[in-house]
C-alpha cells in the first residue's frame, strides 16, 4: 500500500493548491467554503476573512468552480487567484486591492504609468538600457551559478559576456541579443547532462533520456516549449508559476503586463512578465538544480505523449504550484525595480541623448521558507513520504512499506 498524497485542502506558505477533479469554492454565512479532492477522497475547509491562512489560491486542474462572490471575499482579504493550464503557464490571474500607495495614486495616476511603459521600446535609449540590464543581469547570474558548478566553463562564458556590455556601447542592438544568446547555449550545454534520480523500482522501465536534464532546447520545437524530458519540464512548469507571480505584481502596481520590451506583442502573452522573469531565471535554476539534487522522481509523475511531448502529472503539479510562495517576494522586487525606472526614464523624457541607464543586480538567492513546497518522496518506490521530525530528516528517504524493520 503506497500512502496517499494528502495535499487536498492544504495550505503550505500562505498558498492553497486545488488539484483535485471535485473542487469548488463559495460563500456561506460569510465563510470560504472550499472543496478539494477526488470522487472518493473529497476534503472540505472553511475559512473565516479575519484569519484566512494564505494569500494566493492557485488551481491546476480544468475541472471546478469557483463563484462570484467568493472571488469578492476573496480580494477583499487580499488573495489573488492563479489559474495555471497543464503546463503551468496562467490561464487567468486575478488582482486583490491594490496597495495604498497605489489606491492613493488614483486612476490617473495609473494611467500615466502605462502611457509612460507603453513609451519604452528597443527603439529608444532608455528602452534599450533595461533591456541591457535585464540581459546583464540575467547573465552575471548565470555566470555565478555556473562558477559553483564547473569554474572552466563560467570562465569561458565570462568572455562572451564581454561581448555584451560591447554591443550595448556600440548601440548593436542585434549583437547584444547575439552575444545573451551564445552565453545561454554555453550555459545549458554544461547542464544538459546533470542527473535526474528516479526511484529504485521505477529504473529499469524508465526512458534513458528521462535520466539527465537534457537540452534546453525541445527538439520538438527547438524552443523550450514542449519539452521532451522530464526534467526540462519540471523546470517549465517553475518558470510559468513564476510569470503567474509577476502578472499579479504587475497589475497590483498599474502595470500592463502585455507591454513588453526584449519580448514583442503577442496575443495572449505578458510579455512584460516575460522580460522580467529574465532576472529571476538564476534564482529559479539554482533552487531547480537543488531539487534535481536531492529529490527522488517516480515515472507516474510524468507523461510521454505519442509525439514525445512530456506532461506533469498530479500531486507533483500541485507541489511546483505552492513554489509561488518562493517567487513572490521576488515578483514584487522586479516590479517596483521597473516601476522606478518607469518614472526615473520619465523625467529624461525619453531623449536618446540623455540615457539613463543604471547598472542594477537582482538577488539570485530565494528565500528560504518554513515548509518545504516539493513533498519528499519514497527513494525505493517514489511514494510521498510523510513527514518526519528534524531529529529524523535524512537526505534520502524510505517510506514505512519499503523501510526495512530494525528487528531484521
């Protein structure tokens, strides 16, 4: 008997994760009824708007409902709602009240922010130093990742950032994005093959491929999108709960997350989001790399299509989702980071003659927190290992079925 995932109706980090195929939430008698779980295994809990216990609902499954006036209740004490698609990208996010200096500004003040972003493109100096920020910063982090990992290749990778802060100089636009482009494939080649551990009973039906990393480049797409490892998938599946995090950041501060800069307007995409989550990349590759470290996978945790598109599967969709939790507190930085360049640009009005470029580094380091979001799992089987006091934690963990008695 392998143990049940108990994570229907848990809040961990101020997060709650549906994930069941019978999930509702609404209102009664000015509580917050949610209901979450399977045909036979369905948990209710009901919240009160004095101690609601989180502050960010995320869903992952298309199944459910959620009412009205619970997204009222909802905002009103300050919870934003996530709705993420099978692979994690944001179906929909919803915005609480904004903060009181923002609620200050009023909608006028809103507005010119927007008209300000809207103004900041590849085209114009001041578009143009963020841009180079961004990429600077993304790969200064990459570099000092690298350095933990393999020193001679960072080393190698260092010089063609020099070929960065070049191009920006020179105002080569195209050599710029060229030069992040090489560092990035310098970079992912190094970790293409960092082992992926599965559990012991899991290995011999296991794909080879499913047990590195592997490219960071589907072969399917020769984009990220659609992996065709597991591993790859995962890390996917943490940057989309991350863009989740700035889209709510973004339009909590009067943000438009579709106006973007590095990425073009596309339908349906935050492409702001997107250009911000550039920053956050190291952080999110180095508690990535951590988890491929130390965690034990089981095959039923992901799913091979017929074309070889690899799929996530529950509970582990619903242990990536309650990262958000991590990426929060970053999501809020980058965006009151860009809101202040925003404003700052503005009164440069936007002349090439006067940049105002400013050199800036993101944290790459996030916050430790009090529960771990990834469950740990059974090392022999891959089964959710309940947990265990500090005096017992242990690096590698057996579940009371696969544990050997002391007695034999």
């Amino acid at each position: 008997m392998q143990f049940v995932d108990a994570i229907f109706g848990t809040v961990k980090n101020r997060t709650l994760v549906l994930s069941g195929y019978v999930s509702s939430v609404k209102v009664e008698n000015e509580q917050l009824v949610v209901k979450d779980g399977l045909k036979d295994n369905v948990v209710e809990r009901c919240f009160s708007r004095a101690s609601c216990p989180f502050d960010r609902v995320i869903t992952t499954q298309p199944e459910g409902s959620i009412s009205l006036s619970a997204l009222h209740w909802l905002s009103d004490v300050g919870v934003s709602v996530a709705c993420l698609r099978y692979d994690g990208t944001p179906l929909m996010v919803s915005c609480p009240r904004p903060p009181e200096k923002i609620a200050r500004t009023g909608e006028a003040g809103i507005v010119a922010l927007r008209r300000r972003q809207a103004q900041l493109t590849l085209d114009s100096e001041p578009g143009r130093s963020i841009a180079f920020t961004i990429l600077n910063s993304k790969v200064a982090g990459q570099i000092e990742l690298l350095k933990t990992i393999n020193p001679s290749i960072a080393e190698a990778v260092e010089e063609r950032a020099v070929q960065l802060s070049a191009a920006y100089r020179n105002g080569d636009l195209r050599s710029m994005l060229t030069a992040e482009g090489n560092v990035a494939v310098a970079y992912w080649r190094s970790l293409a093959a960092i082992p992926v551990h599965f559990a012991t009973r899991d290995r011999p039906s296991v794909p080879a491929h499913w047990t590195i990393l592997g490219p960071r480049r589907s072969p399917l797409t020769k984009s990220p999108q659609r992996a065709a490892t597991p591993a790859q998938a995962v890390l996917n599946y943490l940057l989309a709960v991350a863009i989740s995090e700035i889209c709510i950041a973004c339009h909590a501060a009067g943000l438009d997350p579709a106006l973007g800069i590095l990425h073009s307007d596309k339908a349906g995409r935050a492409s702001l989001a997107y250009d911000l989550i550039e920053l956050m990349r190291p952080s999110v590759d180095r508690w990535f790399l951590a988890l491929l470290s130390e965690h034990v996978f089981s095959k039923r945790d992901f799913f091979e299509a017929s074309n070889g598109t690899i799929s996530i599967t529950r509970p582990l969709t619903s242990h990536l989702a309650m990262t958000s939790a991590l990426w929060r507190p970053l999501a809020t930085d980058l965006v009151q980071w860009f809101v202040g360049e925003v404003r700052e640009l503005a009164d440069h009005q936007l002349d090439d003659r006067n940049p105002a470029y400013k050199s800036v580094m993101m944290t790459h380091f996030p916050p430790r927190l009090g529960t771990r979001p990834i469950a740990h799992t059974c090392l022999a089987c891959g089964a959710v290992v309940p947990s265990l006091p500090a005096s017992r934690q242990r690096k590698r963990w057996l579940c009371p079925e696969c544990r050997i008695p002391a007695s034999k």
